[in-house]
C-alpha cells in the first residue's frame, strides 16, 4: 500500500513541473523612493546589478532601512576577519544555492 504524498513531497513535486519556475517573481515598486534608489545604487556597485532581495524591501522603506543597517552591523563588526566572513557568506550562498 502506497502512502498519500505529504504536503511538502506535493510542494516540491510541483516545483518541478515543466514550465513552471521554481518561485514567484516579484517585481519592484513603480516608482521606488529616496531610500529605494539609494540601496539599488549600492547594489549595482557591489554587485553590478539590482538583485531581488533589495526590489522586494523596496516595497516596504522601513524593513528596507532595517535590513541596511543590519547588513552595515555586519560589515562593521570586527570580531572576525574581514576575509573569514567573506569565506562563510560565499559558503552558505553555495549551500542554498543562492545565485549571487
């Protein structure tokens, strides 16, 4: 006797179905504010493009704030080496198969 699928095992199955993308694409706000020109600015810097992450925080300018100042507490703490902590973000984003 064959057990019903789990509501995870019909999730990823259907992740898998052809032409359908893996996750839901959301675009930027319209007209992004101050804030929102300011972290896509940094991101075509950094990274040379505008990743997904920052249109998505643009939405809403307050978590946009919070998750700058979160990610400048990271950059500025010292507690380990600048290239320690360069080596562990390039692992995790490996390990989750982050794309950037």
């Amino acid at each position: 006797m064959v057990a019903p699928p789990t509501a995870a095992a019909a999730r990823r199955a259907a992740g898998r179905t052809p032409g359908m993308a893996g996750m839901a694409r959301i675009d930027g706000p319209r007209r992004p504010g101050v804030i929102a020109r300011l972290a896509y600015w940094h991101s075509r810097r950094t990274l040379g493009r505008v990743v997904t992450p920052v249109k998505i925080h643009a939405h809403h300018p307050r978590l946009l704030r919070g998750v700058g100042a979160m990610h400048m507490a990271q950059e500025a703490a010292r507690s380990v080496p600048a290239a320690l902590k360069s080596l562990a973000c390039i692992r995790a984003a490996m390990r989750i198969g982050c794309p950037f």
